[in-house]
C-alpha cells in the first residue's frame, strides 16, 4: 500500500488562499471558486491533508461532484497524492452515492436491492402508455409536459400524496394530471424501479423516515466535500442537510465542505438553486468563506472580458479573475450578413489556427440552441473540416443499445415489466400488441410479473406459433438468469444477441444504418468485457447500475481529432484552447424566453460568461445581421451583453481594401443604443460590417433586394431553402414579409429586402 503524501508537501505549488482553504479546519467552509481556479486541485488537497494528518479514515470521505468524469479525476488526482489509501473513499457524483446507499438499505421501505434505474426515455414511455390508457391526452396531459412536471415536483420532494393537498379538486386538468402522477408511481413500486429523480428524493425519505439507517451514514461520514455546489436543487441541498446533522447520541454532525461559484450557477431549468450558495452564511452560522481569484487557465483578456460581464449582475460575491500568464491575443469580434456567413467565418478561422499548429480537438464552437447547428454543420462539411456534434443522441440512448440492456434488465429485475415488454418481440417473434397486452393484463389480475406470465403463455389461448415463441424467450431468460448468477456479464450478453438472433438479424439487413447497430452492439460487448477487467468482483447489477449513471459529459472524448459542437450549457466544466460563440444577439443570447423568467436575464449573463472562460488562448464572439429563428427570417440586434466588454478587449475584423482580404481597422464596439437601423444598415456604433469575398460566394451575392416585388404566385429560388411559391405578402416597405411555401423546406416567412432570394 502506497504512503500518504506528508502534510507539509501537501501545500507545495498552492497560492495563499488555496492553502488556506487546504488546512481550514472546522465545521463549515465555502470555497468561492472563480472559473479555471484550481478548485479541483484544491479539493483533492484538503482530503489528502484530512488523511495525512490522521483526522480522518478514508472510509470517512464523502466527496460529490455532478459527473462521472469530474469524479473520475478527482478519483485520480487523490490516488496520484495518496495512493491505494484513496480506494477507501467515496468519490462519486449525487446519483452515484444514493444509488450505492439504496442498494444497501431500500428493503427497508419495499424495493429489493436489484431495482431498476429508469432513464429519462424509461420514464416517457412509461408515461406515454398511462397518458394513453387513461386517456388523459384529453386533459392536457402531454409526455413532455408531464415528464417534466413530475420531475420537477419529486425534486422538491413532494410525492402524489403530498401534491394531491395542493390540487383544485374542480380542475379537470390537474385531476387528470394526479392520476396519471399516481399510476406512474404505482407502476415504478411494482417493477421495482425508480427514475432518476427518486434516487435523490427517496434517499431523503428513507433518512427521515428510518432514524436509525440516517445516523449509520452520519456517523461513517466524517468529512463531506461537495463540488459545484451553485448547481444543487432542493433535493440534493436537503440531502446534504440530512447527512451533515448531529447523530442521535448528540456527536457533532460532519464538517462541510462546498465549492462553488453562483457566478455560473446556469441549471435553474433543472430545479438548480442558486440560494442554496447565495445563502450557505445563514444556513451554516460561524462559516468560513475563502475567494479563489487566481485563474490557471485564461489569458488576462479573456478573463477582463468575463470580470466586465458579470459585474452587472447583482446579489453575487464580488470578486475579480486574474492571472499571470499575460494579456494574450485580443478577442476577435464579427457580425456576418446572415448565419452561413458566420459559419464561414468560424471555418476560416479554425483553418488559419489549425495551420498554425492548434489541433482540431482543442477548439470548440458554442451555441445557444440547437437549432443553430443547420448553418454550421452544411458549412462546416462544404469544407470538409472534421467535427462532432455533441448533445445527439448519446450511445446509451440508441434503440439498440436499449434493446440488449432491456434484456439484461430482465435477468437481473424480473417485476420491470417494462424492460420484458421491450423484448417481447425484438428481435421480430410474430408477437404484436395484441399478445403484449394480453400477458400485462394477465399478470396484473394474477398478481404475478410479466416475465412469470410468459410461462403461462400456452393458456392464454395464444396460436402454436405464438407459445413456442414465448416459451423460447421464457426459456432462454432462465438460462441467462442462471449464467449471470456467476457474474459473467460478457458471456450473457453474447449468450442473450446470439439465441436471439438479435445480431445476425442486423448484420444481414439491408438497411445500411443497421451495419451501425450492429456495430454499436458488438461496442457494448466490448463494454462489458472491459468492465469485467476493471471490476473483478462486478455483478450484472454493478454493470447496470454503471451504465445508468453515465451522463451527457461522460461521453465526451476529449482525444478525438476533430472541433466540438455544443450548447454553452454543455460546455460547462470544459475547456479549449480555442473557443468560438456564435449568436451573441438578442433573443438568443439572452434567449426570449428568458425574459419571462424572473432572473432569467442575470441567467443568460451568466451563462455567457460561462463559455467565455472557457477559453484558454483565444475567444472568438460572432453574430447574423438575420437569422432564421424561430420558424422565420428576420433581422437580429447585438446582444446587450456585448456591450458590456470594454471595447478595447475587441478587434472587430472588416475588409481594408476590395480584394476582400483582413485589414487592420481601427476596433468598433457597442454603444448603448447601438445597433442596426430599420433599414437592415448599420449605425455608426455597430460592429464593422463583412464584405468578404466568401461571404458574396455564400449568399450567391444577394445583400440587399432593393426593391424587389414579390405577389402571390411568383416562383423563387432561396439559398438555402430551394425553390418555392409566393403564397402570401405582408407589411410594407423595409418590412414587406414574404409567405413562401417551398417544394422541399416547406413553408417559411421571409423579410424580403435581406433574403438571399431571386424570382426565377
């Protein structure tokens, strides 16, 4: 077993307020840590110093953090200072914990401890069948609509029974809602599953609601660390609560730990709550606060641009990033005519730094909302730059990938009637919707599970055919029941695509994308083989539970060879050499919904400072003068919070001469009331505006339509959209909006002086 590292090497490199927050010793400590800090660092330092100086086991340390990647390398950084010691302490994310404390405990309140994980597309299909069986549809219940209030209502830990006190009796609606919110909990308790909500939520219950199991975990945590704390909602905020207070026989309760910054609190969407940081000095009297400020991974630009950002919102902890790297390049600034030209703009310049030595994988482009992918993407394979598009459908989520766990769910949790239901007929065993439903209300009146219902099958008055196809799987469950009691997860799964014929299936069709299944099938194997490597002792359970944890971040591989896409929420936690944001315009950034939203524009700041620091050598910030957003054409404005930059931080690029190449005019920023005009030009405090040689090639050199009538009838061709037929003309002059319906795109509104259309 390797040494702990001693105390006094411990402090090594650290800056004074690193330090201090490594030896603080005491009850309660919030470490305000700005972007790119060293908060990581810090963490694993503390713990290290903890062991090192004997105030705690390993077996003691609670350490939480909101991925499985940013577990994995605090995992790796607290082995790399302790050694083997580190094995004994909990480092995982809130999911992760709870799951490994009801695996041991949820018998205690009516589960086993083979329970089923549901993820999110779980959930919906379980609501989709109860919405439909109760034809609740007609109520105003949506799958989305009520996933999403559901989750919401568990994340404050409420439950049907708790919510039925708050419901209008006389509303239709939300009656409907309630029973579809009962059925939903009932039918989870009888597969002996919960989503992913209850991980959390039903932690909480059962701390308060068996004494004695809370004080067995209060007693073993000693010391609780908890990262991205301006990111917990009140589930995992009162999670905390429990565990942190005093045993029964009055011991105090464990020393607490938080590391945050509401500065990029930016998950309120998901029931994150930024008082749960804003207000730790009430909840924990005597804290102790320590400002990280020093940042290790910006240029001194980048970070004087977030520090002038977000010092406009207000109830934060004033402090001020800097660093001692030096100034760096200035941030490139650049208004396109419409979004190609952006995209262009963005190709051009990951060219000139790829050329200059900067690899593909180091530079990443953020967007607000997916919907801006389309120009980026078509530009981005016209030149044939290599890039991923992150926050599509992850491996896990594939229709085949949740097809082969569905079996392995059967196996390990035979009551989950929605993993068997699944299988039922994948591969194709002739048994549709009929057959389906005759063994779930076979089971339900009989009191049994589905799976015990498919030993039933030949009375049930199914044809020959049918019973030999439901014996077969009945059969074939059995035996993979059995092999996986000797943990080989590996060998069930391949015993599970080979009897099926799952595999062949796919690698024999002629569907091209099924090469890809199968492919993606073959992937999972290989999973659970490397599984096995790294887990020894691992059950199909631990393989299950493993792989319902994975979340959206895990899944980014930071080799790849090629430029990142993603939304500036998934960027958090992240950085890159190279970072373009694209759409810094109103109503993107900040969105237009945000305005509905009380704190939804101090939101939005923060979500831009967000992806700005997560730059480390060069930002890049970009917007159209029009965009389709929003199922319509029309002019954007600059984002408010560009002018919140000091103008000397930007150089705005613009043509010196007509050949089309980069001068070097003088930088232009924003001014209060800067902006484009109604006219569609430019006022003299806008950002200079492109006329780039590609920009013309890109739009077909249509920049203004003048006086370009369209009627009702008239034939023409867009850029993007293809031909189509004037159905309709609105507004007028400068404002005249063409109703289009075109052959392939379908309809679209378009303003008519800045389209890149021409009649044909």
């Amino acid at each position: 077993m390797s040494e702990v590292v001693p105390a006094d090497r411990l402090l090594d490199g650290l800056n004074p307020q690193q330090r201090e927050a490594v030896t603080y010793r005491g009850p309660a400590l919030l470490i305000v840590a700005g972007a790119g800090s060293g908060k990581t660092r810090v963490l694993t330092h503390r713990i290290a110093g903890l062991i090192a100086a004997h105030e705690a086991w390993p077996s003691q340390i609670l350490a939480i953090t909101f991925t499985n990647k940013a577990a994995a390398e605090m995992r790796e950084r607290a082995e790399s200072l302790m050694g083997s010691v580190a094995e004994g302490m909990w480092i995982s994310t809130f999911h992760s914990a709870c799951v490994r404390i009801l695996r041991r405990e949820a018998e205690n309140f009516g589960f086993t401890k083979n329970f089923t994980i549901y993820d999110s597309h779980d959930s919906r299909t379980l609501i989709k069948r109860i919405i439909k069986a109760q034809e609740a549809e007609e109520y105003g219940c949506s799958v989305s609509g009520v996933a999403g209030r559901i989750s919401k209502i568990k994340n404050e830990l409420a439950d049907p029974d708790s919510f039925a006190r708050t419901v209008n009796e006389s509303d239709p609606n939300e009656l409907a809602f309630l029973a579809v919110f009962r059925e939903y909990q009932r039918s989870l308790q009888a597969a002996n599953a919960f989503d992913f909500d209850d991980l959390i939520g039903q932690t909480v219950y059962l701390f308060r609601a068996f004494p004695h199991v809370a004080d067995v975990y209060r007693k073993k945590f000693r010391h609780i660390l908890i990262d991205e704390y301006q990111d917990t909602n009140h589930a995992q905020y009162a999670l905390i609560h429990e565990l942190t207070r005093e045993t029964e026989d009055g011991l105090p309760g464990a020393s607490l730990t938080v590391v945050g910054d509401s500065d990029q609190s930016i998950y309120s969407f998901r029931g994150a709550d930024i008082r749960n940081i804003a207000e730790f000095e009430r909840d924990f009297p005597g804290a102790t606060v320590i400002l990280l400020e020093q940042n290790y991974r910006s240029t001194q630009t980048i970070l004087s641009a977030a520090n002038a950002v977000i010092a406009n919102n207000f109830d934060r902890k004033d402090k001020s990033l800097w660093t001692d790297v030096g100034a760096g390049e200035k941030i490139v600034g650049f208004t396109g005519y419409s979004a190609h030209d952006e995209a262009q703009f963005v190709v051009d310049e990951i060219g000139a730094l790829h050329a200059q030595g900067m690899g593909y994988s180091q530079i990443s482009v953020f967007y607000r909302t997916n919907a801006q992918t389309r120009a980026l993407e078509e530009i981005f394979i016209r030149s044939a730059l290599p890039y991923r598009l992150i926050g599509g459908t992850k491996f896990y989520e594939r229709a085949e990938i949740k097809d082969a766990l569905a079996y392995l769910i059967s196996i390990v949790n035979p009551v989950d009637a929605l993993a068997v239901r699944r299988i039922l007929n994948t591969p194709k065993r002739g048994l549709g919707p009929a057959a389906e439903a005759q063994l779930q209300n076979f089971a339900e009146v009989n009191g049994v599970s589905v799976r015990e219902a498919l030993r039933s099958a030949d009375s049930l008055g199914f044809g020959p055919k049918a019973v030999r196809a439901i014996a077969d799987l009945s059969s074939l469950l059995d035996e993979a029941t059995a092999l996986a009691d000797g943990g080989a997860v590996a060998e069930v799964l391949q015993l599970l695509m080979q009897k099926t014929g799952y595999l062949d299936q796919l690698r024999t069709s002629k569907d091209p994308q099924d090469e890809a299944r199968a492919e993606n099938v073959d992937e999972l194997i290989a999973v659970t083989k490397e599984f096995a490597k790294n887990h020894p002792e691992g059950t199909l359970t631990d393989f299950l539970t493993e792989v319902s944890l994975v979340a959206a971040a895990d899944e980014i591989d930071d080799v790849s060879g090629s430029v990142s896409l993603m939304t500036m929420h998934t960027a958090k936690g992240l950085e890159y050499d190279a970072v373009f944001i694209t759409g810094v315009e109103e109503e993107l950034l900040p969105h237009r919904m945000a305005a509905m939203e009380p704190g939804g524009p101090a939101e939005e700041r923060r979500l831009f400072y967000v992806g700005i620091t997560r730059a480390r050598q060069r930002l890049f910030l970009s917007l159209a003068m029009t965009r389709a957003l929003f199922g319509q054409t029309g002019s954007a404005a600059p984002s408010r919070y560009l002018q919140e930059i000091p103008a000397e931080l930007i150089e705005w690029k613009e043509q010196a001469g007509i050949a089309g190449g980069w001068g070097d005019a003088p930088s232009r920023s924003l001014g209060r009331s800067g902006g484009w005009g109604d006219e569609g030009g430019w006022s003299s405090l806008a950002p200079a505006r492109p006329k780039t040689e590609w920009a013309n090639r890109v739009t077909n050199q249509i920049r203004d339509n003048g006086d370009l009538t369209l009627q009702v009838g008239d034939r023409i061709m867009h850029v993007d959209f293809g031909e189509g037929t004037v159905m309709d003309v609105t507004g007028v002059d400068t404002k005249r909006v063409a109703h289009v319906r075109f052959d392939q795109a379908g309809p679209k509104k378009l303003l008519i002086k800045i389209a890149p259309i021409e009649k044909i």
